[in-house]
C-alpha cells in the first residue's frame, strides 16, 4: 500500500494477548503484530494496562500523530519488532494512580508526551506514563487542541530554548515551518523575542505569517542559503544535506539543531565554519510540559490541527500523514 491508498475503517480484531486472566479489564487499541504501511495496524482488544509505582493510567480523550509514528510502524528505529501499539502524544483524564504519586489525582485532566522512544502507547483507550511525564491540561483549550502538543512543542522548546538558548534580537531560521513542529517552533521563537525566518511551499506563507514569522523562503523556487544576513540558530527538522547546507548560512558561533541527522559532512563543515551542530532527540520533561501549558494559557501557542480520525480509522491517519502535505498536526480521537 502506498500513502496515497485509503484503508478502510478498522474493525476490532480478535485479542492479541488469549492468555489474559478471563474478566481483566480490556481496552482497544491501534496494534500491530508486524512491521509495514498503514494496512498492518488493527483495532485489536488487549488487556488494559494498570499504573505501577509513580505512574497514571490515563483515559485517552485523544492522542496526536507524528512522523516518528510512521517511521516506527514501518520500520525498527528505537523499538523492538512487533507486536506493538505506537503513540507517543496524550491528552485525557486520570482513572488510577500508582504508589508514590502525589501530582494528581483520578478525575484530572492531563497532557504530556509518554517517554521517547520507549513508552509508547498512547493510541489506545488507556495509557500509562510516570506522573512526571504530564501536566495540567490547560483549561482554554480542548483534548484534540492539547494532545496536537506534547511530542511537538517539547521539541521545538528543547531545541530552541534549552539547546540554542534563543534571545530576543537574534535571527532564527525554521526550515519545514509549517509542519508539526516548524509550525510550534515559530510561535516560541517569536515568543521569545527573535526574528523568525520560515521555509514552507508558498500556498503555506500566509499561514506563517498569521503565526508571526517575518519572512517566509519557498522552498521549491528559492534558495535558503542566499540569506544577506547570517543567522544566530537554524533548526532543521530535515536532515540530511539541508543540515549541511544550513551551516553556511550561520554566523561564527551560531546554533544548528538538527532533529534528524545530517550528511557526513555536516560535522566537518559545522567545525570548519566555528558553528555548534547538535542532533535533538526529544524527551518527556514535566517543566517543559508545564512551559507549554503556561504559552498556551497566555494564548501565545496553539496547535493547528489539520484533521482529526476516530480511533478505529487510525490506518487513514497514517495515510495522509505520510503524504506530507498536511500543515500542522493530525490528531486521533478516542472518547
């Protein structure tokens, strides 16, 4: 199948786990028993899962697609071959608290990012995650608006903020700005004071504008590296020779966060040109989840969320995902 096909709507598959204590609480989940295109996930029942010593189980009002999504159902990056139910993004309510925890309690409504790589699941009825893995849903936006956040925002706050420490005045460049986390990365830059260069097809310049970028680059008709000035930070969601290539376009001293790694020779090119070049892998961190709670309440972050599916069409989701063409997030639906 390709990312062009339209699955159709899953319909539960038989447990994949028979040996389940008869009468354990069960739940259904976007699985799969093998590596693939979208056509391999299955609404399967499995065992609902119980919180262990400083964990919530969570009840998923909805659950967020990233790209690492696709590349893990297809292929083994981080995980362990199948079987396995991905999901990294979460927004919903706290059923069950383990020992030891003291942040929430059942009946809180919660976001965050469940530990990357390891600790996905989060395209199911229920999840577990370390308490310190949420926060507090913020009160002036929905479930699907909250679970477009966590994988995407951490990573653009961790990259820009924490990584290139990203001050008011300096120049930044956002390649694919208009994508999960170009789009997000944007608005923090421009938060935080910063002159914001994005590179997105030019039907998506308006969109960047809205969000606050000061100039927009089509990728497909210009050149970013013919910039008159150098920038202070460049995050590059691409890899590859766009890694490389955006080392010429910084000053001596400049930042180059990328989130997949470069060519071979980004390294010796980043040294030659006295430029620091990091490859980000994000991470769940509760005080960056509060951060991006605290944006969104003062209505200087949101997530732009390009089309939400039902969990049972979850294989559809992927599908257009992978096209590419989305702008902003897509986010799974489950209560």
């Amino acid at each position: 199948m390709t990312s062009t096909d339209t699955p159709q709507t899953l319909v539960p598959q038989d447990s994949a786990d028979p040996a389940a204590p008869k009468g354990a609480p069960v739940m259904l989940a976007l699985h799969q028993t093998a590596l693939g295109g979208p056509e391999v996930l299955r609404l399967t029942e499995l065992p609902r899962p119980a919180p262990g010593p400083g964990e919530i189980l969570v009840a998923v009002h909805a659950a967020g697609l990233n790209p690492t999504d696709f590349k893990h159902r297809a292929m083994s990056v981080f995980l362990p071959p199948p079987p396995q139910t991905l999901g990294w993004d979460v927004s919903g309510t706290v059923v069950e608290t383990g020992f030891g925890v003291t942040l929430f309690r059942p009946g809180d409504e919660v976001f965050g990012m469940l530990p990357y790589p390891y600790g996905a699941g989060s395209h199911a009825e229920y999840v577990t995650g370390p308490t310190r893995a949420f926060a507090a849903k913020p009160a002036g936006i929905d479930h699907v608006q909250a679970a477009a956040l966590p994988l995407a925002a951490l990573t653009a706050w961790q990259a820009l903020v924490e990584t290139a420490d990203l001050r008011a005045g300096q120049r930044v460049l956002i390649h694919a700005a208009a994508g999960g986390v170009g789009h997000l990365a944007v608005q923090i830059a421009k938060e935080r004071g910063a002159h914001v260069t994005g590179t997105a097809s030019a039907p998506k310049h308006d969109f960047l504008r809205e969000l606050g970028a000061d100039a927009c680059i089509d990728y497909r008709s210009e050149d970013f590296t013919d910039a008159e000035e150098p920038y202070d930070v460049v995050l590059d969601t691409l890899g590859g020779e766009t890694a490389t290539r955006s080392v010429g376009v910084l000053r001596p001293g400049g930042v180059l966060v990328s989130l997949l790694p470069g060519s071979k020779d980004t390294r010796a090119a980043a040294e030659k040109a006295q430029v620091r070049a990091v490859v980000l892998l994000v991470e769940h961190d509760h005080a960056g989840m509060r951060a991006v709670a605290e944006l969104v309440g003062r209505d200087r972050l949101r997530a732009h969320v390009s089309g939400t599916f039902p969990l049972a069409e979850g294989a559809r989701a992927h599908a257009l995902g992978e096209t590419g063409r989305t702008t902003g997030k897509l986010v799974i639906t489950v209560r």
